[in-house]
C-alpha cells in the first residue's frame, strides 16, 4: 500500500488523540452528571469541561488538515451504499464532534460557570446567564452525546466488519504501521 | 462594641441624616472561584439604614442586614448547598450583619468605612474603600473588598480544601441612598 492510500501521519494521530479523549470526556461527564456537589465534583467537571475543549480545538484542527490533505479512496470492493453509509457517518462524527463540545460550553455559559482552560485560560462566554435555557442545554448536551455514542458505536462496528469480515484492508488507511 | 454603640447612637442621634436606601438599586454580589472558575452569586435580600453625607463623612453610619436565605448562586445545587452547615448554615444563622464604626474621607470621592461583620455566629473587623456619587437626587455607595471565606468558617470539611474553592471571596456592594 503506498502513501496516498493513508491518511497524513498528522490525521493518524489526531484520530487517535481525539478518540481517546472522546471516550475519557464522555465516562467523565457521565460519571459526574450522578454525583452529588462536592469539591471532588468541582474538579471532575473541570476536567470534563478541558477534555471537550480540547476535543473541539484538535476537531477543528483535524478539519482543516482533512481539507488540505484530503482522504485516502475507500477499497473498490465496496458498494455505492456502503460508500454512501460511510460518508455519512463520517460527517455526522464531525458534526457532533463539534456540536456535543459547543453544547457543552453553551450550557456552561448559561449556568453562569465560565470555562477556564485548564484552571489557567479563561474562555469567553459564549451567551449570558439563563438557568431555564441552561436547563434545556443540558438536555441537547445529552441528547447529542446519546446521538455520538451512537455513531462511534456504528463506527466501531463497521470498522471490525471492514477489518474480519470484508479483510479488505481498509483500517490501514488510519494505522501507522506499515 | 463601643464603636457599635457609638454607630448606634449616631443613627439614633442623628435622624437628619437618616437616609432611606433603595433596595431595588443596591446590590450585594460576590464572586468565588472554583478551580480558577469565577463564579458569582448574590444576596437578594437586606436591609440598610444608612445615614452618609459626603460633606460630613465622618458622621456617616451604615447597618446593614443580610437575609442569608436570600443567597442566589448559579444552580439550584449550588443554591441547596450554599444553605447547609458547611456553608452559610442558615438554619442557625439566618442574618448577617455589617455595622459600621467609623467612615473616613479619603480624598475626591472616595472614603473608607470600617465596621463589624458577623457572619456564621463570627464577628471580625473589616474595612472597605468606597465611592460615593450623585445620582440625580441618590447618592450610589459603590465598594468592594475581599473577604476570607474561611475566617468565618464558610465552607467546613471537605470544602475547607482551598485548591477547589479559593479562599478569598470578593464581595462587591452597592447601595443607593436617596439624599436627605
């Protein structure tokens, strides 16, 4: 396999930052949603709130590279609907890698609780103080993590398929290894 | 508590100067921070007889009442919490009260007022730069100062860890006086 059908080694990794930072951010947030208010919750929630930030930021990044640098083809075995699915999915992982963060700050923002970047970089509000609307965000903040965990499931799944059932060597796309 | 009774007795003293404060337009806010995150609350009831003149500062007097209940944070948790014993405690202490004991010019404007604070059963002096100006017929007292939280034991046990909740709590306060 030659260089053009890998992702940039920069995506590769950015793939594997943002991954793992997903599923960190969401056992946190899930984890802290249930505990009572107690210094340990204040920085668990901080946490949670730098983990999306971070998320958002390398997202955006990891955008920009995908527009310089494109994508790889998909393996010619595949069919214009499995073709059509994985479109799919992939954009609505980019669109609720961007939305499930932004909820977040949103939310944040209207519970009246800046973001401070890691205790140190205060972030802007991005809308005043509304506890009714905060209440509200709250709910499409979850219903958006509901909706990801849904689609990394799914892609999860369809990379397994692709990499035991199809063996058409499509994961190496995003693998270093050669 | 001489200074209290000479505070006192000025207000009792001096009904010229007896002044009515406009609870609509004063406020008490502060602003906390938690893990670097500044927070900010309020106290949405109290009541104020103060008795200023910027021409006679030093026979200015200020008594002020707060309703703790009245605490106004950010969420109902917070606002359920800020209630319980490690914090404000409110079912012991419902009421805390500023009582002034002496107010200073400070040149132009600006003064400074010193007086008790009893907060959570805990009484420590404090003393607060101010500025006074004209509001149409209302002067506006507009004033802030730190206030150590855990000098008044705001937040016992585990909330005692300053690395989550700062020490240092700055309250802001504004009260306007309508002229006598």
């Amino acid at each position: 396999m030659n260089m053009k059908q890998r992702y940039h080694p920069s995506q590769i990794l950015l793939h594997a930052v943002i991954g793992l930072l997903i599923v960190l951010t969401f056992a946190f947030g899930k984890y802290v949603a249930g505990l009572p208010l107690s210094p340990a919750k204040f920085q668990l929630i901080s946490y949670h709130k730098w983990g999306g930030m971070l998320v958002l930021l390398l997202v955006v990044l990891r955008i920009v590279l995908r527009l310089l640098k494109g994508a790889p083809p998909l393996p010619a075995t595949m069919s214009p609907l499995a073709r059509l699915a994985a479109h799919a999915a992939h954009l609505a992982l980019y669109v609720l890698m961007l939305a499930v963060p932004l909820s977040g700050w949103l939310m944040s923002s209207a519970y009246g609780f800046p973001v401070v970047l890691f205790g140190v970089l205060p972030l802007p509000d991005l809308i005043a103080a509304n506890p009714a609307l905060a209440e509200q965000l709250g709910e499409v903040h979850e219903l958006l993590n509901r909706l990801l965990l849904i689609t990394v499931i799914l892609h999860v799944l369809a990379a397994l398929k692709h990499h035991f059932i199809d063996r058409d060597g499509l994961l190496q796309r995003m693998s270093l290894r050669r | 508590m001489k200074a209290l009774l000479i505070s006192a007795g000025l207000l009792l003293a001096s009904p010229v100067f007896a002044q009515n404060v406009d609870l609509g337009k004063s406020q008490l806010v502060f602003t906390m921070k938690q893990m670097g995150v500044p927070v900010s609350g309020s106290f949405k009831k109290f009541a104020a007889k103060v008795s200023f003149d910027p021409a006679k500062a030093e026979q200015g007097s200020a008594d002020i009442s707060i309703d703790m209940n009245s605490i106004s944070l950010p969420t109902a948790d917070a606002n359920a919490e800020a209630r319980k014993k490690d914090w404000f405690n409110t079912a012991q202490f419902a009421q805390a009260r500023f009582v002034s004991s002496s107010i200073k010019p400070l040149g132009g404007n600006r003064y400074q007022v010193s007086g008790k604070l009893t907060l959570k059963g805990i009484t420590r002096e404090l003393s607060a730069p101010f500025t006074a100006t004209a509001q149409g017929k209302a002067v506006s007292i507009d004033g802030s100062l730190p206030i150590s939280r855990l000098a008044f034991r705001i937040g016992e046990g585990s909330w005692s860890d300053t690395g989550t909740v700062a020490d240092t709590v700055d309250l802001r306060f504004r009260l306007v006086v309508a002229n006598p």
